[in-house]
C-alpha cells in the first residue's frame, strides 16, 4: 500500500529536549498501548477522525495519562475540543509545543495554547524521523518548505491552521532534503507537504533550480496557475518533479467563482494538463462534487472531462463543509446542515441538503463517478493518455480500484480512514 510518512510528530519531537524520551505510533499500522508507561500523550487529528482522538483520549485519561491534541480539528472547534483533552493547541505548534512541556513538567498545563506572535520559518528545525517505523512508509521525507496559501477558498481549512503564507530559507530546505533519511530508494524520493509549493514563484524557481543539483524525483502540490508560467514548469520538471497535486476541484466555473476559487480557470485545464504531461509531470487533482451550482449531470460531466484530458489520479470527494469556515458557517446560517457527525464529514457522505438535487442523489452519483473513474477501463485510457510516470499512477489506481469494489462488495461507504497519529513522552 502507498504510503507517505507523517510530519507533525517528527517535527514536534525536534522541538523537544533531549531528556525526554519520544516515540511516535502511527494508528495506519500500529496499535496504541493505552497502557503504556507515557506520561504525556499528544494526539493530532482531522475533522473525521475528531470522535476516534475524543474516544481515545478518554481511555487514555481514565488510566491516568494527561492528553493533549492539536491538527486540524482542534484549530477549527478548539472548545469543543478542549472538553476532551488536557490541552490543545490551536494553530501552529512550534512555539507552542516547547512551552506546553515546560508547563507539564512545572505541574500548570494551560487549558488553551495560542500562538500570539508569528515563526520564523528560518528556525524550523529537521523532523525526528528516526523515531519512525521507515520501512513502513513508501515515502519517508516527507518535506515543508512553506507553510499556509496567499488564497482563501470559501471551503478551505488552511487559513485556520497557517494564517500567513511563509516560505523557509531555500537553503535550509535544501539542507533538509540532503540529509534525507532511509534506504537508497527512500533518500531518492522526496514528497512535499505543503499546501502550496509555488504561494511565491521567484521562491519557487529559486528552489527548483537548487533541486536540480541533487538529483532526486519528487512530488509535491500547487496550485494550477502553475501552467501559466510554462518556464517554472519546465524547472519543475528539470529538478526531479514527477507529479503534482492539484485542487481543481470543478469543471463547472461558477461553482469555482462562487467558492472564492478565482485563481482556477476551467478554459486552461485542458492545454494545462496537456503541457504537464508533456513536461514529465504527473497530474493528481481533488474534485468536488456537489456545490450549490452543480446539476445532477455534473457526475458524468466531470467524468468525461478527466477522463478524456487523461488525469492521472483523482481525489474526489462530495463537498465537505468542515466546521467554522465560511462554507459551514453559511450553511449553518441557512439551516442546511444535516448533523454535526464530525465522522461523517469525510467527502464520501453528504452532510448537508444540496441545491440541485437529494443528498442521496449526491451520495449516489459520487460513488457512481468513483467507481467509473477508477475502473479497468478508465485506468488503462487515462494512463495511455497521459503515459507519464506509471511507477506511481498505476499502482496508485490499482489500489483505489480494489478498495472501492471491495466496499461496493460489501455495501460500505466509499473513502478511507485517516489514521490517529500519536507521540508518547516519559522520563521527565
């Protein structure tokens, strides 16, 4: 199974004395000991997976552990969040995280951690990824070189987590990359984890021209305006780049425009697409199905596009108002909300009343799209179409493929879980 490594808790634990003993469990492959000797548990978490981190962090308390939580969900409903953990960290956790140990060990653990003054990126350290199972992941160095978007798309998370687009010093990140850890095949590959790789084009070609020096392949996301600047495509692909993650998100425009997605232009995907395969590139896009402005074709319609440009992966997923950005807080306001099951807000479930149709109707056509898009025949045309670095698209199609008709099999919901990440720290 493909699979990238974490970078949260390695990084954390490079913020943390030497005197304490970390390790770190990734739920994807590793049972967590609730009854480990850990004085301090930390957990990070995504919306869909906020009632596990809940679910866990009372276990862990009832055996005497003091828990505390930071990601996504907890930037995003930090009350709702602190009711379960010891503490919780909102937003960026580099300040923080020092400070929360510091109060641990001194016995007055704050309740609320908030960042009230900006990082340097030029200080970001080197994550721990000696603490990782490494040949468990089929990415280990996993890399951030920036941090945040300068855009803000009505749906989109980002915002609450990274307020400020920021990038590190090139030198640093390339530092980083050289000291990549594992196996040969491992330090071959890089993935960068950021929300967006090219927020500052003169950073961005800085950076790639620097990568070229080191020989690696790597992928990493964008977003698509990339392909209006055709030169910073090309030194992409001359420093290693093989395939990149895109939020599309719609071939519908007003669906984009009405979304705070200015900056996609649904006329240039298709010479876009066309010039990234050219480039050696790799196109992996996010879609989302059922905004206000979707009718009840934007299923095959989205369909016959993707396939037809040749799309080499695809993450598609219902439209999922995640809590408290403006999208929830609209539908919140029109009382177009179904429930406040955090578990559901995975984009395989509807969890609100679509415009243009039922939610059953959006729920039906998002598994038919999922299953059309990665079946035999669609995989074979789209990856002939492309023909461009199959070592990972194939593989990669291949897996959803099974996963989606092995659910449809058995009748469950379409999408995957998100696993719970946790660092456990003793010996204070």
């Amino acid at each position: 199974m493909f699979r990238a490594a974490p970078l949260t808790h390695p990084l954390l634990a490079a913020y943390t004395p030497l005197d304490i003993e970390v390790s770190i469990v990734d739920e994807a492959f590793e049972t967590i000991d609730l009854d480990g000797d850990a004085d301090l548990v930390a957990l990070t978490c995504v919306v869909p997976l906020a009632n596990r981190a809940y679910a866990l962090a009372q276990k862990l308390r009832e055996r005497g552990k003091t828990v505390v939580c930071g990601g996504p969900h907890v930037s995003l409903m930090p009350q709702e969040a602190a009711a379960y953990f010891d503490a919780v960290i909102i937003g960026e956790g580099d300040l923080l995280w020092p400070q929360l140990l510091q109060d641990f060990r001194a016995g007055c653990l704050r309740k609320y951690y908030r960042n009230t003054r900006a990082l340097d990126p030029g200080h970001i350290p080197v994550p721990r990824r000696d603490l990782l199972n490494q040949k468990r992941y089929s990415i280990l160095n996993t890399v951030q070189a920036t941090r945040g978007c300068p855009f803000s798309c009505k749906f989109c998370t980002t915002r609450r987590v990274y307020p400020r687009f920021q990038t590190r010093p090139v030198k640093h990140v390339v530092e980083e990359i050289e000291r990549a850890a594992g196996g040969p095949l491992q330090r071959r590959v890089i993935m960068f984890w950021d929300d967006n790789l090219i927020g500052n084009p003169l950073w961005a070609e800085k950076l790639f021209r620097e990568m070229a020096l080191l020989k690696k392949i790597w992928f990493g996301q964008c977003t698509f305006n990339l392909v209006k600047d055709k030169a910073l495509v090309r030194l992409a692909a001359n420093s290693g780049c093989r395939g990149l993650f895109f939020g599309l998100e719609s071939f519908n425009s007003l669906s984009l425009r009405n979304n705070g997605k200015f900056h996609n232009d649904v006329r240039a995907y298709e010479e876009g697409i066309k010039f990234l395969h050219d480039s050696g590139i790799s196109v992996y896009t996010g879609i989302m199905l059922g905004f206000d402005d979707d009718e009840k074709d934007i299923f095959e319609i989205t369909f016959e596009h993707l396939n037809r440009l040749g799309v080499d992966m695809v993450a598609p997923r219902i439209v999922v108002p995640y809590p408290n950005t403006p999208l929830f807080n609209e539908l919140a306001r029109d009382d177009r909300l179904l429930h406040r099951d955090w578990s559901k807000y995975d984009g395989a479930h509807a969890v609100f009343r679509p415009r243009q149709m039922t939610a059953a109707e959006l729920e039906g056509g998002f598994r038919w799209f999922d299953r059309k898009f990665h079946s035999f025949r669609s995989i074979a045309s789209r990856l002939w179409e492309s023909k461009t670095f199959p070592w990972l698209s194939l593989p990669v199609n291949l897996s959803k493929h099974y996963w989606i008709e092995k659910a449809s099999a058995e009748q469950l919901p379409s999408g995957q879980a998100y696993p719970i990440r946790a660092a456990f720290t003793e010996d204070f």
